[in-house]
C-alpha cells in the first residue's frame, strides 16, 4: 500500500497528539479528528475495495456510503469518516479473517 500521505495540513494542530496502529504500523493523529482524517494523513489509501483490487480513500465523507470501512483487531467494524480517533485503537483495513489469511 502506498505510504505516501493524501491529505496535507495545512495550519498546524494544537490538540494532543494520539497514537494508533493501523495494519500493524504504528501512526499518530490528533485528538478531535476522525479516523479516516488521521489515517489519510499518514497515507494516500485507506484500503482495497473488497470486490476489485481498486484502492479506496473515502468518498462521501458523512456516513452514507460504505467506502470507508475500517475494522478493530477484535472485529468491530467502523466508518473512519465519522469515528473519532481515540488513543491506542488497533485498527484494520480488511476484517481480521481476511487479515490472518
């Protein structure tokens, strides 16, 4: 997956920095962003469309669509366009049964 960031900030954040591990590397958001803000920060895909080996960054950005799932090790699946990030999640971009394949 590419590594290189897809969204740059563009004033410099105040909040306090929160650490998350997304597919095992460990990245840094801040507090008050979402996760899909956070992640894509950090890279330029959030994950491979499950159907296609098409690479998916968001698309409607408010919950609607289905483009930005995410899951939690344990399984818990998550829109990271309207899931604040929170300080130690263990996230994933494919479900943790395709994960461990």
């Amino acid at each position: 997956m590419d590594k290189q960031a897809l969204l740059h900030r563009v004033v410099s954040r105040q909040g306090s920095i929160v650490p998350f591990t997304f597919d095992g590397e460990t990245l840094e958001g801040y507090s008050g962003e979402t996760i899909l803000t956070a992640i894509l920060c950090e890279r330029a895909v959030l994950r491979q469309l499950e159907f296609s080996t098409e690479m998916r960054a968001g698309f409607c950005l408010m919950a609607a669509c289905q483009d930005c799932w995410v899951w939690t090790r344990d399984g818990l699946r998550l829109r990271a366009c309207s899931t604040p990030l929170s300080h130690g999640l263990d996230l994933l971009s494919t479900p943790p049964i395709m994960s461990e394949a």
